[in-house]
C-alpha cells in the first residue's frame, strides 16, 4: 500500500486507521496497550480541544491572568490534533458518510463568536457521546472553529500529514517508558 498526502476525509480516514492499528499493537519495549473506548476517544477529543484553547491569542484565551506568545501554526497543529481523535472516532464506529460529506462540505460553517462555538462544542461532545447525531454536530462545530479562527482545508490536511508522520515515528519512542 502507498501512503500519500491526504486530499480528502477518506484519505484521512485511511491514514488515521493506519495511526491507530499501530498504536493498538504491543510495543518493542513490550507495553500493549489495552482496548480503546469511545469514551476514551470522547476524553482524546476534549483533552486536545484543551490543549488547543490554551494556544489561542490573548483575546480568546481563557488564562486571562497569562502572558504568552501567540502562534498561529501551534494553534493549526492543536486544532489539528483534535482531528486526529474525531476521525478515530469515526473509524471505531464505522459512520464515515456523514461525516464526510460535513468535512467536503467544510466551508460553508458559520459562527458569530468563538465562545459561542466553544460552548457548543463542549455542549455537543458530552450531551450524550454515545450517540453519533451529538458527535456528528461536535464535528460540525469543531469545522466552524477551524473556519472562524482563519485556518483552511488544505491547512488542515497539511498540518495532519505532517503530524502524521510524526505520530507514527512516536509510537516506539515518545509513548512508551524506555527499558534501559
């Protein structure tokens, strides 16, 4: 199989189920890493949505009392972070049409604020993460974010193939404890 950069969500989809079944198989060091939940992935989604609010400039950022350098492509890769764990999602339920067709559709999202779209997404991911229709609208506003903060779809899937390659050069390296 080749691996190429990814054009579209079902490029995205491959790669990111390529990332996954090797982050499931045990490791060099001997680790294997248990059963993935999709509770696991809605905490993934949330902690990454975290660590993205954190990279926000000084005007949406909720650490009011921090001062901190901005910078756009830290932002980028925070958001694209949370990508990596919606599209895991979507693979460990196996609903890709729907959101497909959100992501091919990734312009046309609107928000009047970003708090607004914070809130919803939040809302969304924990009003019943079971249930796609709630996931599927927590995606919906996570591509709103991504639009309203200026960041394209080929950014996006740039920044992804990028990170990509990284992840998987991390599985034996960063994600385990090294056996000295």
């Amino acid at each position: 199989m080749m691996i190429s950069k990814p054009r579209c969500f079902l490029d995205l989809l491959e790669l990111q189920k390529i990332l996954d079944d090797e982050v499931s198989k045990p490791r060099e060091n001997g680790f294997e890493p248990r059963e993935r939940l999709t509770i696991d992935i809605v905490l993934s989604i949330d902690d990454e949505v975290q660590e993205w609010l954190r990279e926000l400039p000084k005007k949406y950022n909720f650490k009011t009392w921090k001062e901190k350098p901005y910078s756009r492509e830290k932002e980028l890769e925070e958001l694209t972070d949370v990508l990596f764990f919606f599209l895991q999602y979507v693979n460990h339920t196996m609903v890709e049409d729907e959101f497909e067709e959100l992501f091919d559709e990734f312009d046309s999202f609107e928000y009047s604020t970003l708090s607004e779209a914070i809130f919803d997404l939040k809302r969304y991911l924990y009003s019943n993460s079971y249930e796609i229709d709630e996931l599927d609208r927590a995606f919906d506003v996570y591509l709103g974010i991504v639009k309203k903060r200026g960041f394209t779809r080929d950014e996006l899937l740039e920044t992804y193939w990028k990170k990509w390659q990284t992840n998987m050069k991390r599985i034996n390296e960063d994600w385990v404890i090294k056996n000295d």
